[in-house]
C-alpha cells in the first residue's frame, strides 16, 4: 500500500511539472490540471501519513 502512494506521490508532482512547463497549456485546462494532479499530491502524502509507523512522532 505505501508503496503505492509513494508511487503516487512521485507521479503526481512530475504530472503538475509537465503541466505547468511542458504541456502548453493556458487557462482552465492548466488550472484544471494542477488542481487534479495537486488533488493526487495530496491524498498520497495524507495517506502516506496515516499509515506511518506509530513508533515515529
């Protein structure tokens, strides 16, 4: 599971890379990019955090 999200986390933020360099996007269609692959950021690394090991505060 956590390595999954690990892959999701990476994923996600060379995505938002791509986006927002790359991809020759403008406007909405950016904006809709970097809010979905900010969306996977973000559920990833809460995931991530959720299911760390107790023993580390």
């Amino acid at each position: 599971m956590r390595v999954l999200l690990w892959l999701l986390l990476t994923a996600s933020v060379l995505a938002n890379v791509f986006v927002s360099s790359f991809a020759g996007w403008t406007g909405a269609l950016q904006i809709a990019g970097s809010a979905g692959t900010g969306a996977v950021l973000l559920g990833s690394a809460v995931g991530l955090w959720l299911t760390r090991p107790r023993g580390e505060a």
